[in-house]
C-alpha cells in the first residue's frame, strides 16, 4: 500500500484530497496543527486503519516514520481574515515548512506536490492569466503576506528540483469552493452565503465589476491528483475559466437562496485583484484535465451542505476537540 503525507489534512482542500487519496486505495498520514483547519472534517476518516492523524506544526520540524511515496504540502491560511490575522504563521509555513517538507521529501526518495495559488499573479495586468505571466505582486501590501510566500515557495520547490533532481508538482490554484468550506473565512462565496442564511444584506466591495473564476471542489481534486501523477514539473493553473463578476455572483447567490436580500457597497480593500481567470491550455494537454461541474450545480451543493449545518455548528468556534478520534 502506498503512502501519502498530505499537510494541512483538516482544511477544505485538505480534507478533501485525504478523501480521494483513501478511496484511492494509499495510506494516508494526515497532518495539521489545526490553526485553522477544523478537525470535524476528518472525523469520517479515523475509523480506517489505513488513516492516521498527526497534530503538527510543518514550520518547526517534520519527521515521519516509514515509507513515504509522496507529500502534498497543502498546510497554510488561504483566506484573508486568516492570514492577515496571522501573518507571521502564513509567511512561515510556506518558507520554512515548505523547506522542511521538501528535506523530507528528499530523505524519503518522494515526490512533492505544492499547493501554489493565483494569487501568485497579484492584481494582474495579463487576462487571463497563463503560468508564463510572472505576476504583479504588492510584496509589502496586506495581501503580501500570502502571495510572496507562496512565490517564495514555488522559487524553493524548483530549486530542490533543479539541484536535487527531485520529482516535484506545482499547482496553482484558482478560486475553489464546496462542502466543508467555512462560513466566516472572508472569501466571497462562504461569505455570501452566510449573510444570505442569516438574512443579511450581501456586500460588495467597490462596484462588485471585478471578476473571479469559481471551480468546484471535485473538479479541483481531480486535477491535483492527475498532476500528482503525470511527469509535468512547470506550475500549472488548476480552476475553472467560467468567469463572472462579483455583483452578478451575488444576484446568483440571491436567486439561489430564494431571499430577498439587498446588496450593499463598501470600499475596495487595498490590492484586491480585479481580475481573476485561468487560462487551462496546459493542464488541458499535459492532464487531460478540465472541470466538469457547472457552476450552478456546485452552488446547489454547496449550499444544501451549509443549510444542513445546525445553528451550533454554524456559529461554534472551537472545531478541534479530538481528543474521541484518537486510537486507543
């Protein structure tokens, strides 16, 4: 049986990959210091014995025991209230947990795979965006800390790979939603929805005309894992094209919600990019890959999945007592 260590186990995308990985027949070792990852996600998963989960910071050190055949390193924040929240863990875990992960790599003979971002191309000034388009990053603006970081990490990822000759994936992922995303992390479509379930007003920010590319959860994990396995070492964008504006999103959010919610206008956070769409020409020729699920459907989904959380899981903040999932 082959092994798989995949950092940031508890998060959305995490969980998500630690899923596919297990019906894929590998043995899966979870790992997340849970800073904001949700130990919930899992819960599912530790029954199996081919599942293991290690409470773990990736920055300060990283050992696994045994076999490893590959690492996804998916540990960091991904939402703006996170990361500008904790900036230093955000530049830390993509700095010196990717170096810790990538020596692991190394020291097991196994192939990494990173979670990169299109946030790599800042406020870009090329649409869409292709993986040869070098970015247009603020480096000391609010945003910085994520978006250097993850530049730094693919810089260090293709280093090891240059002068170690390790097998390395790189993939950038665009704007991702579904089940098990959380409600009040500050992206656009948990934070619609939640306002729409507590009947709110949505907001918008500036006129609501900057655009954003919505890939649904599935859609995404079947990319990774076919970069996982292909020969492919250049970053590839991984999302789906089907772009639409903010303020046309949030009517869709409205008809979908059957509410009647008005939208409000706030100003425009510094360094917001406006525009955000993948071009896939490569993963559509080295993966065979592109997405699937219309928008519409995954809204639905997604959706139905947040309907069905009771009020106190919608509004607890403690997600990570897993002190009953622990093997005896």
């Amino acid at each position: 049986m082959k092994r798989v260590l995949i950092t940031g186990a508890a998060g959305f995308l995490g969980s998500h990959l630690c899923d596919r990985f297990i019906k894929e027949g590998f043995h899966v070792v979870a790992m997340d210091n849970l800073i904001t990852g949700n130990i919930a996600n899992l819960e599912h998963l530790f029954p199996f014995e081919q599942f293991e989960f290690y409470n773990q910071d990736v920055s300060k050190y990283v050992h696994v025991a045994g076999d490893l055949d590959f690492i996804l390193h998916f540990a960091s924040p991904a939402s703006p209230i996170d990361y500008l929240k904790i900036p230093i863990q955000t530049l830390k875990v993509s700095s010196l947990g990717t170096h810790n992960l990538l020596g692991l790599a190394k020291a097991k003979g196994a192939k990494i795979l990173v979670a990169s971002t299109s946030e790599v191309y800042g406020d870009p000034l090329v649409h869409p965006q292709t993986e040869e388009y070098w970015g247009n990053v603020n480096p000391i603006g609010p945003r910085g800390v994520y978006d250097e970081a993850k530049r730094f990490q693919e810089a260090i990822t293709m280093a090891y790979h240059t002068f170690h000759d390790l097998e390395i994936a790189i993939v950038r992922i665009f704007n991702t939603y579904g089940p098990r995303m959380r409600l009040n992390d500050g992206r656009v479509l948990p934070a619609f929805i939640g306002q729409a379930l507590r009947g709110e007003d949505l907001t918008v920010f500036g006129k609501g005309d900057q655009t954003r590319s919505f890939c649904y959860v599935d859609d995404l994990i079947e990319g990774i894992y076919r970069l996982l396995h292909s020969d492919y070492s250049q970053p590839v964008n991984i999302g789906n094209p089907d772009e639409i504006t903010i303020l046309d999103f949030a009517k869709e959010i409205i008809k979908l919600t059957g509410t009647d919610q008005k939208i409000i206008y706030k100003e425009l956070p510094k360094d917001d990019p406006m525009q955000r769409q993948p071009n896939i020409e490569i993963a559509k020729r080295e993966l065979g890959w592109e997405p699937k699920v219309n928008r519409a459907e995954g809204l639905k989904i997604t959706y139905d999945y947040f309907k069905s959380l009771s009020q106190e899981e919608l509004h607890r903040k403690d997600h990570n007592d897993f002190s009953k999932f622990i093997k005896k």
